[in-house]
C-alpha cells in the first residue's frame, strides 16, 4: 500500500477523533456521532491496509 494512502487513512481516523472531541465539548450529539463514524472507518481502513501488507509479504 502506498504511503499516501496510509497518510489518508490516518488523516480520517484523526479528523473524526477531532469531530468526536468537538461535538462532546460543545454538545452535538449529531457531530459526536458523525465523529465517531469517521474514526470508526479510517481505523478499519488501517486494519484493511496492514492485513493487506501481512498478506502480501
């Protein structure tokens, strides 16, 4: 996997983490969620990439 996609797929596990801290700290449970959904994708992203790499070496 290349490490731009790697960087992207971090990128989005860490903007979700700041959406999820965002909506705690102001009380959007909406943006909470959608936070938490961010990071939820961007981490099964890492977790698909690194299974990828095991695979292939």
């Amino acid at each position: 996997m290349s490490i731009a996609k790697k960087i992207a797929h971090k990128a989005e596990a860490v903007k979700g983490g700041a959406k999820k801290i965002t909506g705690r700290v102001t009380g959007n449970r909406r943006l909470r969620a959608e936070g938490r959904g961010d990071q939820a994708k961007g981490n099964a992203k890492q977790a698909g990439a690194k299974l990828k790499d095991a695979v292939k070496h």
